[in-house]
C-alpha cells in the first residue's frame, strides 16, 4: 500500500480487458479491504515477476506472476506481453498487512469465482475463506496450482507455488506416463502446472 504516482480514478463501471461491462464497487480506503474481496485497478508498473495495480489514489497491491494466469502457457508470454499500462483489471486480495505496507492480489480465475464484489461480505465470509486466499496459506490436497521450477537436481525438481511458498516434487512425479529421463525439458524458469500431493508446515 505504497503511495503511487499512478493515477486512479474512482468510478463503479468501466470495459475490463475481456470486453465485458462489469461492475465492481470502487475500494478507497485501506479499512474497505479484506481477503476475498473483488477489487477493480489500473496496470501502474511491472517488473520481471510482479505487475502493480492502483486500486486507490495512495493504494496500490501486487500481482505476483504465478498469480496472474491460469496455465502455464499464459505463464510462459510473459507479464510485457499479456497487460499494458493502464489496463484495467479485476482482482482479488489475497492478503493485507498494513503493518508492513503491503498487499497481494491475484487475477486467477479459480479466485476471482470465489471472491465477494462487496466489502462486508467479503469480510463476513471471514475465518476459513480468507484463509484459503491468503498469498502465503497452504494449498489443499489434491489441488492443481500453476508453478515456476526454481531448481532441478537428480532427485527432483523445486517448484515456486506463489511468492511465499515453495514445493518439491520428486522425479518419479514429474509425468503421468514412464519416460526414460524424468527431467527431461524441466529447467528453471519453466512454467508448469502441479497437483498438491501433500502440505505441510507453517505459513512463513
């Protein structure tokens, strides 16, 4: 929730980038956020793994770049290719710490269905919902998640989940059918979609 140069404008309708009239109250004030809330902002900035949007005059959030599509293929256009500055996009929060000024937002469609376009039914969804948004929470079993191989060793691969968590996956995982090299085409920096075998340990 940095200040931003960026410009936003508070109205209540405009064209989102899929061509449809969608209406999303305007956020203004920090006190208006909570996990699972619709939000609508403008594309202000990008870096090689996040793209920013001003949601308010002086609030802006994150999109991390595993948290901007739904496939790997999306993944792998690249941020430059796929938003511009200025877009209009709708997002959801998935966390909030005034504290350390920041917040996390994803454009996940798997998100998006599940989120509330009012504040205060977003906050009285509440406990368990807002959890499960969290940036940093854990997945659920059995879960399919978009991921970034972050290393690869012979006993398998490190997969980035999310900007706060990581998964391994061992080598006999890696394909749904026997193949002679396991690793075969996974780097870093692949883009790859996983299914959630197990979780385990603290939130960071």
């Amino acid at each position: 929730m940095h200040v931003s140069s960026c410009v936003a404008f508070a109205i209540a309708s405009l064209q989102l980038q899929n061509g449809e009239d969608k209406k999303v109250p305007p956020v203004l004030l920090v006190n208006d956020l909570t996990p699972g809330l619709k939000v609508v902002g403008w594309v202000c900035s990008m870096t090689q793994d996040a793209i920013w949007l001003s949601i308010a005059p002086e609030i802006r959030g994150r999109v991390h770049v595993l948290e901007s599509a739904d496939t790997p293929e999306q993944l792998q256009q690249g941020l430059e290719q796929r938003f511009n500055v200025g877009q209009a996009l709708t997002a959801v929060v998935l966390e909030l710490d005034p504290k350390n000024h920041s917040l996390d937002l994803s454009l996940r469609s798997d998100r998006l269905q599940r989120a509330h376009d009012d504040p205060a039914a977003a906050a009285a969804a509440g406990g368990e919902q807002a959890a499960a948004a969290g940036a940093g929470s854990m997945p659920a079993g059995g879960q399919l998640v978009p991921g970034r191989v972050v290393n690869v060793a012979g006993s398998g691969v490190v997969v980035q989940l999310g900007p706060k968590l990581q998964g391994i996956v061992a080598s006999t995982d890696t394909h749904d059918s026997w193949v002679s090299n396991a690793l075969s085409g996974l780097t870093a920096g692949t883009y790859v979609r996983a299914r959630v075998l197990a979780a385990a340990g603290a939130k960071p």
